[in-house]
C-alpha cells in the first residue's frame, strides 16, 4: 500500500475536510486542541472553502479546513509546509476575518461565538523545543486573559520526533499520521483508533482515480521546487549581502532572494500570485516575466 503525504494542501483537505471526514476531524480536533472536560467537540459542520462567498474587496485566503462546531465555535485548520513570507499575519488575518464575519448588520456583538486557528506546520516556526504553542489576548504586564475569543494554536512537526513504540496518546498518534503517512506502506498496529485507520482509507491511494493522483504529484512539485527556490535564494541573497558588507548590501541580498524565487515560480504562476509568495511588487514579477521572453 501507499498513502498520500498529508502535509500537502490537497492531501491534507482530503482526509479531513471531505464528505466522509466528520469522525475523522472530530478526533483529531479533540486530541490536538485539547479541550476542557465538557465541551469537547461532539459534532460539526465541515465547510468548504471553496464555496465560502467572498466579500468584496476581501484578500482571497482559503485555508485548507474550515469547521463549525455544535455549539458555534468556529476553527479554521491549516497545513503549512513552506514558511513563506508573510505566513504568520496571514493565520492571524483568517481568524480575525472568520470571528467578524460572523455578524450581519444591526446584530449584537454577544452573538459572536469564538473561533480558533489550528496550525501545522512542517518547518520550525519558534525557539525552544515544545511542539505546541498556544496565543491568546493577554494583559502585557499581569498576563490576565482579556477574552478566549480568538487564540492561535500551532504544531510544529519538526519537534514532533517519537516513534511507533513511543506513541501513548491519541495526539501522539495523529501528529505521527500527518508527519509520517507519506511514508508509510502499512498501517502501524500501534494507530488502532477508528478515526486514525478511517483517514489511512482515505489517504490510500490504491482509491484513488489517475487525475486524483496526478493532482497530488503536482502539488510535491510545486513544493519541491519552492524549496529549491528557496534555498538557492537564500545563498544567493547572502552572498551579495556579504559583498555590500552593509545594510544596503542585505536589503539587496533579500531583494536578489525574491527575484530568484520569482523566476523559479514564473512558469507556475500568475503575477499577482508570485507577488504573494515572494513580497515583490505585482509590477516587478511582470519586468522579470518580459525578461525571460
């Protein structure tokens, strides 16, 4: 057998946002937020991204599973394996727009229910060695908690290095899926809960038709590629900084760092897409296009 890497964005909507994928995100909601005794999750709603109406003049931010639990809590999930700029305001961004989305006007401010952004990612995001951090809104000073309306919950699988004979709880077992069932070619005995084999059926890519598979083969690439990108942008960038020997010296290193990751994207994407990803002006990315023809 073979699964689908989790850690990509198609993967990852796969198992836990589609049709039959509500016991599975039930789980793994459970056992990654952790919530208080009482108000774990016991049911939801799975929304589509892709059919969530946009507003107008709105940044198009999909994220990759969006659920609306039983009793109104809103949490939007994401699997990050490249950490490209501006990430980390992007994850704040959609939890603030999902929490003001969700009044229409004249209705009262008490209606607002909670939302929670729920972030893996595949690369080292802060120092210190927990694979878990968790943000709320805290009084500078005294750390009071000003409300539990909006917090910020990130995994990063980096940190997450235990084995089959060392997975105890059900958290343990599902980062180990996400980190590790690309990988995989049977099921370990050791992930025995329903949820966890319901999401190996599904990431099987034995049911898988060619366009499913063909789609997943792309999207390696495209990451194999930003990778490539980045770490040849990143050795470029430094040597020129190295060579200026000052801060202009950097600022141009970081400016060749983003040229050379535009190029490498130029075949892939549009202008405006590029601009995201590398920080470049939606002008810039368009010179180095006619630059290449």
């Amino acid at each position: 057998m073979r699964f689908l890497d989790v850690k990509t964005d198609y993967a990852f909507k796969k198992v836990f946002g589609s049709a039959d994928s509500k016991p599975i995100l039930i789980s793994f909601l459970n056992a990654l937020i952790g919530f208080p005794k009482g108000r774990e999750v016991t049911d939801l709603v799975i929304v589509d991204p892709y059919q969530i109406p946009l507003l107008q003049g709105m940044k198009d931010t999909y994220v990759d599973v969006k659920a609306t639990l039983a009793d109104g809590r809103e949490v939007i999930v994401e699997m990050q394996v490249l950490n490209v700029k501006g990430f980390e305001q992007r994850i704040l961004y959609n939890a603030a727009k999902s929490y003001s989305r969700q009044l229409r006007e004249g209705e009262d401010y008490t209606l607002l229910n909670p939302v929670i952004a729920l972030t893996l990612t595949d690369f080292t995001l802060f120092d210190g060695e927990e694979i878990c951090s968790r943000f709320l809104l805290l009084e500078k000073e005294r750390f009071i908690q000003y409300r539990d309306d909006i917090e910020l919950i990130f995994f990063e699988l980096p940190k997450f290095i235990l084995n089959e004979g060392q997975l105890m709880t059900i958290q343990d077992k599902w980062l180990y899926f996400v980190k590790n069932a690309g990988r995989l070619n049977v099921v370990p005995q050791v992930l025995d809960e329903a949820p966890i084999r319901e999401a190996f059926a599904i990431a099987n890519t034995a049911a898988m038709s060619q366009e499913d598979l063909e789609q997943q083969e792309r999207r390696h690439d495209f990451i194999r590629l930003q990778r490539g990108s980045q770490a040849k942008a990143f050795e470029d960038g430094q040597a020129v900084g190295e060579a200026k020997g000052e801060a202009r010296g950097r600022a141009e290193g970081e400016q060749a760092k983003a040229q050379a990751v535009a190029r490498n994207l130029l075949p892939m994407l549009d202008d405006t897409a590029i601009a995201a990803v590398t920080g470049l002006p939606v002008a810039a990315v368009a010179r180095l296009r006619t630059e290449i023809k």
